[in-house]
C-alpha cells in the first residue's frame, strides 16, 4: 500500500498558542517597528515584533516562544501580504524546521527538515495546495519517494526507494488513488509483487516473487478483496 502525506500550510500556531496578529480598525494609522507580548504569567515575553507600513505589515515580522523567548519564525511581508522567504524554528533546540516561499500571499513552496538539517520533504503549492514535483527523503538523505500533486492530489508517477537506493515501488496515481500497473522490488532489485489497481483498489491476479525473482503465489482480487490465491 502506498501513503502520501497530506501536508498543511507552511503557517501554523506552535504549542497551541496562534501567533497571528489581528488588525483592528485603530491599526491603519500604524506605521514602523510595534511590538506585542503575551498576557498573564508570561506578559515580560515578547511575542512578535514586525513592521507597518499604513496599517499592514511591511517588512519583517519575527515571533517568539512564550516560555523561553526563543525565536520561533521569521516572515517577510509586503502590503500585508506573505512575500518572500518564511522560516520556522524549533521552540527549543533553534534549528531551522521548516521553510517555504510566498509571492502577493500564495504559498508557491516548503521545504521541511530533520533535526540533523538534513531536507525531509520539499515541493511546489499553487494556489496553496500542492501542485507539482514532491520529493520525500530518509533522514540520510537519500530519496524515500517522489511523485507530482495538481490541485493538492496525487496525479502520475509515483516512485519509492529502498534507503540503498534501490527502487521499491513504481505505479501511477490519478486524482489522488493508484490507479494501473503498480510494481514492488525487493531491496536487491529482484521484484517482489506486481498488479494493478482501479479506483485505489487491488483487482485482477497479482504476482508474488521471493527475492531470487522466483514466482511464489498468485492471488486474485476484485474491489481490493482477494477472492482466490494460488501457488
């Protein structure tokens, strides 16, 4: 079975608190540096600090954890709209977790990262859903699986990868469910099974080989339930 990774925005709240700032209507006469802290126990910590241009953030905006202080993200905006590179940090550690690039306040791409700095996942947004190349890695770096999303679905060839870098899967996806011939190898390269899917199911027979290449079973399945098997 394959699973993707349905991903979010690159903009969360981090440790259930929302970092995001509403305007009210005496705010369009704000114009340079403001800055804004937390309420109750923890109202000596500054929670962000960005700049205004008449009344919208222009410039940079940084936020920042509410029990340590420590910076959190980074953000660029221009006229009140996401521009440029945005950068998120882990609360504790300072690593860079996260990034992603915006253009007039659409997401066009992310990229995450390990905690050894290694990239985990990177890919395209159009219109803020995934739209394009994607790319997920083991935390050595080398490549787990790829594949192409339009409209925030998986759409083509899909590939995953042993961490030998051997392939492990090759099939076809279409408006986000497998779809045609999907084929599986074991880490030797030798395959390992073989079959088609409809509609993201399991039909018709599907081969099974050891990993010398030497055919062990074939099962037959129809609306993604096996209905018979022989050796």
């Amino acid at each position: 079975m394959v699973i993707f990774l349905p991903l979010i925005l690159f903009f969360n709240d981090i440790d259930g608190f929302c970092y995001k700032y509403q305007m009210d209507k005496n705010d369009k006469n704000k114009n340079g540096l403001y800055e804004y802290f937390f309420d109750g126990e923890y109202s000596h910590q500054i929670k962000w600090r960005g700049e205004y241009k008449d009344g919208l953030k222009h410039g940079f905006v940084e936020a920042f954890h509410w029990r340590n202080g420590n910076l959190v993200r980074r953000e660029f905006w221009e006229e009140g709209k996401e521009e440029g590179t945005w950068e998120q940090f882990d609360k504790d550690t300072g690593k860079l977790t996260s990034r992603a690039n915006f253009a007039n306040g659409e997401q066009k791409n992310a990229e995450w990262f390990f905690e050894n700095g290694q990239v985990e996942i990177r890919g395209d947004f159009k219109k803020n859903v995934q739209d394009g190349e994607w790319e997920y890695f083991y935390e050595s770096g080398q490549l787990a699986y790829k594949g192409r999303f339009k409209e925030g679905k998986e759409n083509g060839l899909w590939q995953g990868f042993h961490e030998n870098g051997v392939l492990l899967y090759s099939g076809e996806m279409s408006n986000g469910e497998s779809e045609g011939l999907f084929e599986w190898f074991h880490d030797n390269g030798q395959i390992q099974r073989r079959g088609h899917h409809k509609k993201g199911q399991l039909i018709g027979p599907w081969e099974y080989f050891d990993r010398e290449g030497l055919l062990l079973e074939i099962k037959t399945f129809k609306n993604g339930k096996e209905i018979n098997s022989s050796n």
